[in-house]
C-alpha cells in the first residue's frame, strides 16, 4: 500500500507540475483571445537576408486590427520585438529600443536595422498593449541585415506629403522629467507635458489632439511625413503621458513631437526643445575620483 501510494503521490505532484507548465505558458492579460488565433510574418521567413530599411507585413488569422485604446472584441494591435526575448505576458508591452509599437493599427511597417544578424518577433496585445489571453506571438525568427545599394534617381522619388492637422495657437509639449542636463539611470520613467491641446490614442481622430513620441539621438522628423516608428523613434501610441523606457549608458539628446491619428505632425509641428541627459548605472552624476597620496618609506 505504501509502495502505491507513493506512486498515486508522484503521479498526482507530476501533473500538477504539466498544469502549472501549461498554465505558465498560456498567462496572459485580462483580455481573451479567440481559439485558432495567430500572428505571423506575411512575406518573411527565419534565415532571410532583407536591407537595412526594409517593410516587414504582419499577418493576422482569427482576430482584427484596432488602434490602441479603441475597446474592441477580438482585437488588438501589432508589436515588434527586435534582438529580446517575450516581455512577461501579462503586463504592458515595453516601449523601447527592441520594442517597437504600432498602435495606429499598422498591418506593415517600414524599419531601420542595423547590418549585421537580428532576431525578430511579433507580438499582439490589447488596447492596453497587454498580450491577450492565451498570447499571440509568433515564432521567433533570424534575419541577415545588409547595406542596401543607393537607389537610381529614376526610383527614388519621394513620397507624397501627408495631410497635416492644424495646431491651436500656443501649444506646447514639454518634458516633465528629466530636465536638461540631468542624470538618469537605464530605466529612467519619461514625463510628458502638453499645453493648449489634448491627448488621443492613434487612429482616434479628434481636433485639437494628438500623441507622443519619444526621439531619440535624432534630429526632428519632416513635417509632412509620418513619424518612423523604429530605435530611435518611440510611439506612445495609447495616449501615455509618461512611459518607462531603456536608454544606453552615455549622453543622449531627447525630443519630444506630437503626432496626429497617422503618426504626422501637426502644423505648425508641435515639439519640444531638445534636452541632453546623461544615463549612468546609479542615475546620478558620478563622484570624482580623489588621488591617493603614496605613501613613502625609509
């Protein structure tokens, strides 16, 4: 008897392991997915060699497209997850140099990568930018990164301006934190300010309203383009007033643009001074060095 129920005790504690396992894999966020649900790259496939700028189309099966923010069954919006592993999948997806937001409602997107071997992920989530429950991700793909030739005159044209909303007389956007000159750590949390207009997730189109982005080492975009949306260039998509992001140790200068609907700047462009911080592992300015005196003997 005590020989089965050891047997009957580890086979019991052995599926409340499998139970947990799956259950661990499957956590999501608050907002369900449908089953046969999945997110996949369209044109892409592990091992391709693609340009440095490049257009990656994101698949969908089972689910539709909404902006974040927009309150919609069986919808979402897509993430790009660049060179990192799943963020956990049941928080907010983080916006940062690897995570790349698009929560106009993009189905494709035109990147900047650097030459050289990246891994590349898709990941879906709520309006609230949560992966959705069981998540959507697709696999995990490896691509190449090559110099791409100049283009011929005869192919490069430029693209036709976007319409531009106009902004109200004296609007302002602004840096909360940090101030110019700062120290800050890896992580530091971002502050938005906004004078004399209104906060409105992408795709939702209000007069006198727009959302952030976050450029980084960049100078301002053109103003009759939309926004890129890549390292150097945060989407804050949802509507944030402040957003935690990752920085390299160093100096790096930051500026913050607001942008309509469709990621454009208003006209005139609403935009803040540009402002120096400088990242540090402590997040403060670091101590100097005092010289030993050496010591001498007789």
């Amino acid at each position: 008897m005590l020989r089965y129920g050891i047997l009957l005790t580890a086979l019991l504690w052995g599926a409340a392991c499998g139970a947990v396992q799956a259950q661990d894999r499957g956590t999501g966020g608050p907002t369900p997915s449908p089953p046969g649900a999945a997110v996949y790259f369209v044109d892409l496939k592990d091992g391709a060699t693609i340009p440095t700028n490049t257009t990656i189309h994101f698949g969908l099966r089972g689910m539709g497209v909404a902006p974040a923010g927009a309150d919609r069954a069986n919808s979402g919006h897509h993430h790009l997850l660049i060179d990192t592993d799943l963020p956990p999948l049941n928080r907010p997806i983080p916006n940062d140099f690897n995570h790349l937001h698009y929560g106009a409602g993009q189905t494709e997107a035109e990147v900047n990568l650097t030459p050289g071997e990246h891994t590349l992920q898709l990941l879906f989530a709520d309006k609230d930018h949560i992966p959705h429950s069981p998540p959507l991700a697709s696999p995990r793909i490896r691509v190449r990164v090559t110099e791409a030739a100049p283009p011929s005159a005869a192919t490069s044209a430029p693209a036709p301006a976007a319409a531009r909303h106009p902004s109200p007389a004296d609007a302002k956007v602004y840096f909360v934190y940090p101030t110019n000159g700062a120290y800050v750590s890896r992580t530091p949390v971002i502050r938005f300010g906004l004078v004399n207009m209104g906060v409105a997730p992408a795709g939702v189109a209000k007069p006198n309203t727009g959302h952030h982005h976050l450029l980084i080492d960049v100078p301002a975009p053109p103003p009759d383009r939309p926004i890129p949306n890549d390292f150097n260039h945060l989407h804050f998509g949802a509507g944030q007033t402040e957003a935690k992001v990752t920085l390299p140790l160093g100096e790096h200068t930051l500026l913050l643009v607001l942008g309509d609907e469709n990621h454009v700047p208003h006209d005139p462009p609403v935009m803040s001074k540009p402002i120096k911080v400088t990242v540090t592992e402590t997040g403060r300015r670091p101590r100097p060095r005092i010289a030993r005196r050496g010591k001498r003997y007789h």
